[in-house]
C-alpha cells in the first residue's frame, strides 16, 4: 500500500471471531473505516470510526485509526491524543492486518509508539 499523506502511518484492522452484538456491530463500522482509510478517503473514515467508537468507546482498533485520520489531516494534537490513548492502555492485542508488513503481528500500543514518534 501507499504512504497516506506522506507520514508514515499505520492503520491496523482486527477480525474478531465471536463476540457480542455491541462488539460485532462498532467492529463492522471500524472495518468500514479502515476500507476508507486505506483509500485515502478521510472524512469517511472518520465517520465511520466515530461510529464505532459512539458504540465502544474502548475499541483500540478503533482509536489508532482515529489517530491516522487525525495525522493525515493536520490535526496532529488530536491523533497525540489517541496514540497516547492506546499506549496507556498497554494493549497487547495484535495488528492482524496493515497497511505496513512490519505491523502485522505487532501489539497496538507499539504500534501507536511508533506513529507518535512520526508527527
């Protein structure tokens, strides 16, 4: 894939098999937003990853991609926030997919690390 406004950004996408209704339903809505993003589509994405966050708020799928959106459209303090989000969580659930090779398998909280690192 391509670098999405010339940061280096990851977006990540997580499959969950199982799981509630609630859970199934902001997931749903955060791979639409991770669709979006990945075709550089920024305000859609946005919609739908504020969908599943109004759902779960606690989706760190959700929040990193949340970040993305925010750094690849110039609000850098708010895409801080949510990599700050993710890392204090010290999520250890993994990237199952990315638009980087390297973040696939790797927890969220690293690779919310190495986003910051990138603003």
């Amino acid at each position: 894939m391509k670098k999405i406004g010339g940061a280096l950004t990851v977006l990540i996408l997580s499959v969950l098999l199982g799981g509630c209704a609630t859970s199934s339903r902001d997931m749903n809505y955060m791979n639409q937003g991770f669709d979006e993003l990945s075709n550089g589509n920024f305000k859609k994405a946005e919609e739908y990853l504020e969908k599943a966050l109004s759902i779960n708020p606690d989706n760190l799928y959700a929040i990193l991609n949340m970040g993305v959106v925010y750094q690849n459209t110039g609000r850098p303090e708010k895409a801080r926030e949510m990599y700050q989000k993710v890392i204090d969580r010290e999520s250890k659930s993994p990237a199952s997919r990315s638009n980087k090779d390297w973040a696939v398998g790797e927890k969220l909280a690293e690779i919310a690390r190495k986003n910051l690192e990138n603003l």
